[in-house]
C-alpha cells in the first residue's frame, strides 16, 4: 500500500464534476477521483478545518466513532473495478467496513486517520502531472492544467 495525501477538490468543467486529488507521500503520481458533490464539500470543508453550524454526516461518523472507544486508524482505497474505486475503513479494534472513498476521505480528514492507495489502483488510475518549464506552479494548478485535458471518462466516474 501507498501512502497518500489530499491536495485537495476542484471541479472539472465543463461537466461540473467533482474530484478529489490525491498524491503518492513518497513518489510523483496522483490519483484523481471523481466524487459527489456533496463528499467535494465536506472534503473541502475539513481541509479547510471550517466547523459547521451543526455536525454534517461525516462529522456525526467521527462523533459516534468516538462515543464507541474506537478509532479511525487508516483509510485504504483497495480496488478499481470498471471505474469505480473501492476503499476500507480499518479501525483501532480490527474491524473493517467498506466505503466509498469519498466518504472515507472526508472521515479521514476529521480523524487524523492515514490514507493508503494500492500499488495496483495507482498503477492502473495513477497520472504523473508534468513539472511546470519554470517550475514556479504549485501542485492545484498543475492539476488545474492537467484536467482541462481530461475527461471523466479517461478514469471512468465512481466515489
């Protein structure tokens, strides 16, 4: 397994869907996902440690999993099965629930909790995003770049 880090959800136009990005910690590919707009907000909402008015599902996930003693330990995207991605949640006493990584992500960002990728998922849906000539970009906007010549079907939609 890889470890991964969120950069961070944009929209990709002209379709208005949204993905989330992720990279390799310790390498040079990214993962892009296409999610629901509704997982794009509460990621971007913990990005951004903006606190809601009242808990928002996934901060209700996180609440309840810490009323019950246990713990989000790790996020693990496993599977890419025509164009849907897969993931687990594993917890601090070994149970282990499949999820939409998505909502793994999004629980994941409140937790604390790592995320990993399989060497199979990055190898087959994994893009190495060209450096910038100057290399004066940072990393959103060579993603940026990158999906204005992408389509959603280049990675088939799933979250």
């Amino acid at each position: 397994m890889l470890q991964m880090e969120v950069v961070g959800v944009r929209v990709e136009m002209p379709s208005n869907q949204p993905i989330v990005l992720l990279k390799e910690a310790h390498g040079e590919r990214y993962l892009p996902i296409w999610i629901g707009m509704t997982e794009a907000t509460a990621i971007a909402m913990a990005q951004a440690e903006e606190p809601p008015p009242r808990p928002l599902t996934h901060d209700l996930f996180r609440d309840v999993i810490d009323a019950l003693g246990v713990r989000l330990t790790t996020v693990n995207i496993v599977a890419l099965r025509e164009g849907i991605f897969f993931a687990d949640l594993v917890f601090s006493n070994g149970a282990e629930v499949s999820a939409r990584p998505s909502d793994s992500i999004a629980l994941a960002l409140r937790t604390g909790a790592r995320i990993f990728a399989s060497e199979d998922v990055v190898r087959e849906a994994g893009v190495i995003i060209p450096e910038d000539q100057e290399g004066q970009e940072d990393e959103v906007e060579k993603f940026r770049e990158f999906l204005d010549q992408i389509s959603p079907e280049d990675f088939g939609r799933a979250g």
